[in-house]
C-alpha cells in the first residue's frame, strides 16, 4: 500500500469533500493493515503526518493571533492580503478534522503493538 505524503493536506486541489475522502480512504486501508497485524510502516508514518499536522495548526494560530494584536483599535484596518489567496482558512479546516481522525488510528495501532509486538522501521 501506497503511503499517504506528508503534505497531502497543501496539494492542489483545496477541497474539503475530497482531502477529507481521501484521508478516510487512506486511514481504511491503514486500519486493515493493523487488524492484520501489520503496524509497519503505516504506524511510525501516522505519528509522523499526526506531528505535521500540529505544527501547521499551531504555526497558523500563532501567525493569526500576531495578526490580530497588530491591529488598531481604533483605526480603519486594512484588509491582510493573501490569506484568503492561499486557501489557509479551507487547509485549517481540513487540518483540524483530520488530526483526531489519525490520533484514533495510532491509538488503535498501540494497543495492537502492546498485544504483538513487532519491530517497527
């Protein structure tokens, strides 16, 4: 099985329906690779993607919340020009559903690891 690439969630197109559908697709054969019994290389990889994921949804929070605190109170603000253009509000949001969804699938990879342990590269 083909692995999913780190940054599945930056490559074109922004989709919601289709990120979401592909990541479901990628997680099913995942989770039938661990009632098998199989954890490698699929476990060590969803740590990996899970870890990408965090870093982008905390980069973003960080980058908006310092935009936000630039901002005058009291002053005709104008418009943050490229955020839209980017598509990182649909990526956040694509992101944020997904971290919980791979969170599960290493749980369960885990708990399959502490009954048959086996090496993983």
């Amino acid at each position: 099985m083909e692995l999913l690439i780190p940054t599945w969630y930056f490559e074109f197109p922004f989709d919601y329906e289709i990120k979401l559908y592909n990541l479901l697709s990628y997680l099913r054969k995942v989770e039938d690779s661990f009632i098998k019994k199989c954890l490698s290389p699929h476990l060590l990889h969803l740590e990996r993607m899970e870890s990408e994921l965090v870093n982008f949804k905390n980069s973003y929070d960080v980058m908006i919340n310092d935009f936000n605190k630039k901002k005058y109170k009291y002053f005709k603000n104008d418009p943050i020009d490229g955020l839209d253009d980017n598509n990182l509000p649909e990526i956040y949001e694509i992101v944020d559903i997904s971290i919980p969804q791979i969170q599960s699938k290493i749980h369960m990879g885990y708990k399959i690891f502490k009954t048959t342990p086996q090496l993983l590269f």
